[in-house]
C-alpha cells in the first residue's frame, strides 16, 4: 500500500465500502431488514446502553446507511455523520440538539424556500425563534447574536440565486458568540466547497439534490466537523448535561469530537423518526460514485448556459456567479474554484408574464420543484417555491416576479442552448 491519502473521486468510490464479509458482494448491499439479532442478552444490554456500537434497529442505524454515512463524513472532512429521510428532517434533527423553547437561532435570508417556511412556520411551534440576517453584510449576523443565540445557519451557495457566502466571515462572527455555524451544502455539494475547511461546525444536505444527483430519492445527511466544544457555559445540554434516557451519560464527554452526530442519532433520529430507508441509502450511494463527474459537467454546462442567456435581447440580468461580471464572482473564484454551482436565476425585460410563458415553451427542460438532477429543470419562484413570501420578502430572497430558476443538468450543452433560444424567441 502507498501511504499517499486518497484523493475526492476515490474516496466517492471508495469511502465507507467494503466487499460483504459473508458474500463477497462489491456493491454495498441492501440491507432491507427492520431488525438485527443480538449475540447474546449482555450484547444487547450493551448496545442499548451505548456501551457498544451495533445494529439495533433501522430506525437508529443500518449498515448500508452506515456506509452512506462514512463517505458523506469522508468528502466533507468531518469525524462522523447522521443520514436522515430528507434534506428537511436534518435541519430539524440538527437545530433540536441546540435549542430549548425560547431560544433563538440566526439565518441567512436568502435560503431554500422550505426551510424559509420550516424556519417561520413549523418551528413556532417548537419555541424556536429564527432571526433573520443579509449576508452581502456581514455586521448584520453580528448584530442579531443575543444571549439566546444558540447557532448561525448559512447555504454555501444560495438557492435560488446562486450567491456565494463568504462562509469564513460568518464564522468568525460565530465563533466570537460562541455558537456553532451551520452550513447548509446541498447547492455546491463537497466537490465545490467543503465549508468545514472555511470554519463550519455542522454540515447539512439534502441529498435529494447534487449528491444523489438522479431525481429519483429524498435523503439527507448530517456532518459533524468535530470542532465545536459544547460543554462551555452550559449553553447545550442535550450535548453536556447528564442524559437520562441513556443511565446519566453526557454525550460530549463520552464521545467528544463525534458527540454531536452521536446526539443526533440517539436523542434526534432514534426519538423524532425521520429515518433513511436503506433503499434510498443505496440509491444515493450509487449516485455519488459519481459526483465529480457529474458536477464538474454540471457546472461547465451551467456557465455555457448563462454566458449564452446574458447576450440575449429578451434577458435583463442573469445571476451566476461563473460570470466575471457577477457581485459574487470573486466569492466563486475563492471558495468554489471548480464552478460556481449549477443553480442559478435570470430575469426577464418581460416580467412576470414572460417568466410563466417561458417555463411553458421549453421542451427538454422540465418545469418541476427540484433542482441537482441529471435533467434540467425550470422554475418561476415567485408563482411556486416562493409564492408564501410577500413581494419584499421574495425580492430579498432573490425571487423577484420576473425571476426564472435554472437547474442545469448534464445533457449536451447544445441542446440547452437551443431550447432556450426557441422559447425565449417564440
Ligand atoms: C431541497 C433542499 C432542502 C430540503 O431538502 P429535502 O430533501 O427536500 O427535504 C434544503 N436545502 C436546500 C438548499 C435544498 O435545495
């Protein structure tokens, strides 16, 4: 063996996998079984007490999730991972280790429209209160952090705009509140950016998106960094205090650099439910074999793509931060060199009406609520993902009525280009 440590599209091939010990199988396995039998009263006794790491039940871990869960862990560079049913569910398993009733966490404003709503509406319910923040100003995450502040959550790259967040400026002002930065990385993926590089805590994904990269299965996965130190100030007692579920153990002494995918699994998934079929785990696995490839092409398609919108009479802007000319160019040239996504949004000189009709006249891409799929897809924010928002609130969000999502797929740019053009000239 050379000790040369193995690079991205290998760890995509490789991480987390084994051939079957009892089969010889090569591909990971579907281990579509509910339970898993226990080699003796003492074992179990064990593993129900976190004594011992095993399988127990689906519900709380699978060995083909597992593997999904070390690869994601490998290409983010975090110590361990949580995968969970949808890219939602991960931000709900997350943020109930962090916060009790009546605290509060900072958001960037322009995010996903599902968790904009996630954040309002459902979590109300739950006592947490979102406070909302602009990352083209930075000062304004700083002046959000109160005493009750108990996390920072950011997209690396913004949907539906493709902006890109200056992820270590907002770290730092995490890091001086004493709180610790999530980031959600489902628009860039690992390929693009690994934000743990740039001082995240917590990684998040809906793998539904670039990762499983086929439109055909909702996961999501959660990524400990391994960097945040929670038992300062009592301020996360689900990670420090005594746990009484589990004979009085305390999550962050017992486990330390991995403690908080270990919250996430034995307080989050095993209680709140939110588990990944192993079906779905092998489906996005198989995806990932080949998220280099694919994201590479992704993104040189996209920017083909948006050069070719920009030069268009019927085009009054196009938001992509590929471009030289984009405000997040020099952003893109930092922290995702490779490309800059392929998520982006124009907009028309024919407003609203020329969104709704250009949607209607393409034929190759779809017109869907998705976006990171082999296919491209087409949307019109404002009368869809975004339409709960008030016109000030889309605008802010980068979902002005005249604003048209792309997500580019990996078909022949050409092809693209042409059905562009004939909907946009027709
Ligand atoms: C789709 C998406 C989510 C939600 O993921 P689901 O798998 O649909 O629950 C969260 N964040 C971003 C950026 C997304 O694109």
């Amino acid at each position: 063996m050379s000790d040369r440590l193995p690079g991205f599209s290998t760890l995509a091939v490789h991480a987390g996998a084994q051939p079957d010990p009892t089969t010889g199988a090569r591909a990971t396995p579907i281990y579509q079984t509910t339970s898993f039998v226990f080699n003796d009263a003492d074992h179990a006794a064990s593993l129900f007490g976190l004594q011992a790491f095993g399988n127990i039940y689906t519900r709380i871990g699978n060995p083909t999730n597992a593997v999904l869960e070390e690869r994601v862990a490998a290409l983010e560079g975090g110590t361990a991972a949580l995968a969970v049913a949808s890219g939602h569910a991960a931000q709900v398993v997350v943020l109930q280790q962090l916060l009790q009733p009546g605290d509060e966490f900072i958001a960037a404003r322009k995010l996903y429209g599902g968790s904009i709503n996630q954040f309002t509406h459902a979590f109300k319910s739950f006592g947490w209160n979102v406070v909302w923040a602009d990352t083209d100003d930075i000062a304004s995450f700083e002046r959000a952090v109160t005493p009750r502040t108990k996390a920072i959550f950011i997209e690396s790259i913004a949907n539906p705009g493709g902006s890109i967040t200056d992820i270590e400026a907002v770290s730092t002002v995490a890091r001086k509140a004493g709180v610790p930065l999530i980031v959600d990385n489902t628009l860039a993926s690992p390929y693009l950016i690994r934000p743990i590089d740039h001082g995240a805590d917590i990684v998040v994904h809906s793998l539904t998106k670039f990762l499983g990269g086929h439109g055909n299965s909702l996961g999501g996965i959660i990524v400990d960094a391994g960097t945040f130190d929670w038992s300062t100030g009592g301020k996360y007692p689900m990670l420090s205090e005594p746990r009484p579920e589990y004979h009085g153990i305390k999550l962050q002494e017992t486990f330390g650099n991995f403690a908080f995918a270990i919250a996430c699994r034995v307080l989050g998934l095993r209680d709140l439910g939110p588990a990944l079929s192993p079906f779905n785990a092998f489906m996005i696995l198989t995806g990932i074999e080949t998220l280099p490839l694919r994201m590479q092409r992704h993104c040189d398609n996209a920017k083909a793509v948006a050069e070719f919108l920009a030069g268009h009479p019927a085009v009054a802007s196009v938001s992509y931060a590929g471009l030289p000319s984009d405000k997040y160019h020099q952003l893109a040239r930092k922290y995702a060199p490779k490309g800059a996504g392929a998520v982006f949004t124009f907009s028309l000189k024919g407003g609203y009406d020329a969104g709704v009709s250009l949607v209607s006249k393409l034929q190759l891409f779809s017109h869907l609520a998705n976006v990171g799929d082999t296919r491209s897809l087409v949307i019109h924010p404002a009368s869809t993902t975004h339409s709960q928002l008030d016109d000030a609130a889309k605008i802010k969000s980068g979902a002005g009525p005249d604003v048209v999502r792309l997500s580019i797929g990996i078909e022949d740019k050409e092809d693209l280009i042409a059905d562009l053009e004939q909907a946009l000239g027709a």
